[in-house]
C-alpha cells in the first residue's frame, strides 16, 4: 500500500529528546500518536470509511460545469450534510469568481503556490524568503481576487510534493499554517491519523496533523 501522509518529520526535527507518546501525555482529539491500531478498539467491520477529496491547480468554469457539479453536488455524508473537498489552488488559469463561489458552497480552498514551477530543484532548494512569497503571495491574491478570509486558508501542498527540508516547516510555523500534504511513504499497514508532538523522540519545529491517505 502506498500511503501518503501530511507530514514527515522523522529526519526534521531538532532538540532536547521528548518523552515517548503513549495514551497518558497524548491523549485524542488535541494529540494522537503514531500508531496502527484503530482508535476505539474498533472491529475493522465497525470503522467507518473516511473519504478525503482534493483537488490541485486552478478552480475553472469548465472544471466546474465538467467534474465539479457531477462528482461534488447532490451527494451527501450518511449523517446528512453534503459532501465537501479541499482545493489546492495556483494562480496561472484560476478564476476567482468561481473559487470564491466553491469556497461558499463549504469546501475548502488551500494554497499551491503562485507559479507552480515546473524545476523541482527549485522547490527542493527554495529559501524560507522564496517560499513564503509562493504561498502567502497566492494567500493574498485569494482575499484580494478571491474575497476569502485569510484566516480560512489554513492548508498547504507543495507542487509535485516537494519539500525544501526544514525551510518548508520554517515557513509554515511563520505564518500559522495547520495541515500539508507532503511526503510519499510506502508501508503495508494501515496507519492511523496523528500529530507531531512525539515524532522522533525529539523536539520538532511545530505541531501539525498527519492524515494517512490511501494512494494505491
């Protein structure tokens, strides 16, 4: 199985050691640790699915009227509200009007920088400086262009994935930023959600969640 999690930081964290995670001093829904039991207790047969949808690039009329009305509308979760996504928005080719049209229908509009540059060198050597300017520059587009609230633009993803070492969890800490989907990680179990506090044993640069998801 191939598992895609929101964060990586067992080889980006620095520090006095932490205590070991354990269910006394970590306790859900706050912190959770990395494991791959089921929370609960559950039987597997019990578990509900959890579905996460998202989506990169520009917000279009054509991707509205193509994919977005037929696979986002008219469907809602078993407890009766509607079913929603996260989109990962660039500037090149997005139409404002209908991101802030998506974002009042309740889904979630996140950054993906403003260039989307196509050298993955240059987002694997990018300086916290260069970084915040991708980001937080396509944050202020999106309230400007967008009429979004900043304070709802709280996730991030890097495109192709790709991280700048700590410069990326720098930024992030700057500027308050809460969930990134990053790092491709391979493993045959299935890992449950987690947070950050207790991740290598060691003091890291901030506190995320991490939520496995299904890549296969």
């Amino acid at each position: 199985m191939r598992v895609l999690f929101l964060l990586s930081l067992l080889a980006l964290c620095h520090g006095a050691p932490r205590d070991v995670c354990s269910d006394t001093n970590c306790a859900r829904p706050s912190c959770s640790c990395f494991s791959t039991a089921i929370p609960g207790g559950l039987d597997v047969k019990d578990v509900p699915q959890m579905v996460m949808l998202t989506y990169d690039d520009a917000i279009s009329q054509l991707l509205y009227d193509d994919y977005y009305s037929k696979n986002l509308f008219n469907r809602q979760n078993p407890n009766g509200c509607n079913i929603s996504a996260t989109f990962f928005t660039t500037h090149e080719y997005n139409e404002y009007h209908m991101t802030y049209q998506m974002y009042r229908q309740g889904h979630e509009i996140a950054l993906h920088s403003i260039t989307h540059k196509s050298d993955i060198d240059y987002w694997k050597e990018a300086t916290v400086e260069e970084l915040t300017a991708e980001y937080i520059g396509q944050r202020d587009i999106l309230t400007k262009f967008g009429l979004l609230p900043a304070e709802a633009l709280k996730g991030v993803r890097s495109p192709f994935l790709q991280l700048a070492g700590d410069n990326s969890f720098e930024w992030m800490k700057q500027n308050n930023i809460e969930h990134k989907p990053e790092i491709d990680y391979w493993k045959d179990a299935t890992v449950e959600e987690l947070t950050t506090e207790y991740i290598g044993q060691r003091d890291i640069l901030t506190k995320f969640g991490l939520l496995p998801v299904d890549q296969t």
